[in-house]
C-alpha cells in the first residue's frame, strides 16, 4: 500500500516535467532520493520508464484525431497532410534510433549520475536563457507544423539525440533546437509532443523487454504499482499539455532556464550536504 502512494508521487511528477523542458529523469531521480520503494532495482528502473509512456498516452488522447491520418471527418488533402506529418516525426526519430539505441545501456550505466543531471540541468538552463535572449528581435519563419521541412524535422531530431545524456529533457533538447533553427514557440512545442509518442513508446517496450529478459515478472503488487503510476502520469500529464500550450503563446522559456539551474544546485547540493 505504501508503495502505491510512492507510486502516484512519482507519477505525478512524471506528468508534470514530462513536457516541460525542465527534465523528467532529474525530477525523478530527486524525488526517489527521498522516496523509495520497497521493489527490486529491476523493477524501479523499468517503472521509471514506463509511466514516461503514460504521460505520452496524453498526447495521443489529445491529438488523436489531428494525428489520425484515416479519420472520417478529414478531407482528402487533411489526410495527406496528416501522412506527411507522420513522415516528418517518423524522420525526425531517426538520429534518437542511430544514437541513442546503441548508447542508451552504457548511457544509463556511466552518466546516469547526480552530478552529470545537475550539469546538465545548468548548462541547457543557460542556454535557455542566452537563445531566448538572442532569439527576442527574430520573427520565426516556421510558423505552423505544415512549414517544417523534411530537412527541419531531421534536424530537430538531432537536437532531440542529446537527450540520451541524463538531466538534459528531452523535451528541451528539441524545443530549443526547433527554436534556434527557427520555430516558433507554439510550433516547436507541439512537435516536440508528436516526437515523443514513438520515442517513448519504443523506450519502454525496449526497458519492458530488457525486463522479462533479465528472467523477471510482475507480482501482483508491482502490476498495481505500476499502472497507478502509469494512469497518474497521464492524467497530469493531460492537464500539463493544455496548460503549457496555453503558457507558450504569451511567454518564452526563460523562466524554465533559471529554474534549471536553480533545481541543477539543489541536486549538487544533495550530492555534498
């Protein structure tokens, strides 16, 4: 019971740093250095993965029919588009599958550390702060999902690759690349959202996977576990989306900047106190 509680904690944390460009993982791994649950190493790495595919389960309730390239109240054309928006994040995943698949074990096994999260939770804070800064008297040229290129979205995918390195959101990574390669705000966070349903869904089956074949199975208590965790995570995950698509048509992400670092010295500071 207690590690059902621990459960919808972390969930919640889940859901609210999934999309902001402020890094799950260093949130997560914050809150389980208080938090521990009474489960197998096994398990807990596989659980922080997995409720990450909840909360991209928010986008597609969201999005459904906007990424649905066969609903019936589309338009021929509507349906193209729809197609091609699915070949531009399909192209944009690219460089995470070439790189990240490949790294992601000794990634997880070397960097996945407090003082390599607080380190990059500084220094994309940083860069936060210096290309809003810089991008202030530029008007964007991608101005709609439509404007992004075959080339942009490759692009953009690289961008999302740095991800691999713990601490750095992958959700950062992208918007602040999409940002400097010329989107707007708005743009870049919604196709930030779209890159995620198949990078988080191939995370977690491939974490699922590394799971059952390391001989392991679900008990009861943990398959309750992690779906409250799971469903948490969509849940504010949900609200989180509609609130940030909201935030970025009024505001740029300078705030987040200065509280990654802010939140890069509190983890430096649990690592020396």
């Amino acid at each position: 019971m207690v590690d059902i509680w621990k459960a919808i904690i972390i969930g919640i944390v889940e859901g609210l740093t999934e999309f902001l460009p402020v890094s799950s993982t260093g949130h997560i791994d914050l809150v389980q250095s208080f938090i521990h649950m009474s489960q197998s190493a096994d398990f807990k790495y596989m659980f922080n993965y997995v409720i990450q595919l909840g909360a991209i389960m928010a986008v597609v309730f969201l999005y459904f029919n906007k990424l649905n390239p066969l609903a019936p109240s589309k338009s021929a054309s509507e349906k193209k588009a729809t197609w091609t928006l699915w070949l531009k994040v399909i192209i944009a995943v690219i460089p995470s599958v070439i790189i990240g698949l490949p790294l992601n074990d000794w990634m997880d096994k070397h960097l996945q550390t407090n003082p390599v999260i607080a380190t990059t939770l500084i220094v994309y804070g940083v860069l936060f702060i210096i290309i809003e800064r810089y991008n202030k008297n530029r008007r964007p040229v991608v101005n709609s999902l439509a404007d992004i290129s075959i080339q942009l979205a490759l692009f953009i995918g690289l961008f999302q690759a740095l991800s691999i390195i713990p601490g750095t959101s992958r959700s950062g990574a992208t918007i602040l690349g999409a940002i400097l390669l010329g989107a707007s705000r708005y743009v870049a966070t919604e196709f930030s959202f779209f890159l995620a349903i198949p990078t988080m869904f191939g995370v977690s089956i491939l974490k699922m996977g590394k799971f059952f074949a390391q001989g392991n199975t679900f008990s009861l208590d943990q398959t309750v576990v992690l779906a409250v965790g799971f469903f948490v995570s969509m849940l504010v995950a949900w609200v989180t989306i509609k609130w940030l698509l909201k935030f970025v048509q009024g505001h740029d992400f300078t705030g987040f900047g200065w509280y990654r670092i802010a939140l890069g010295i509190v983890v430096l500071l649990t690592i020396f106190l």
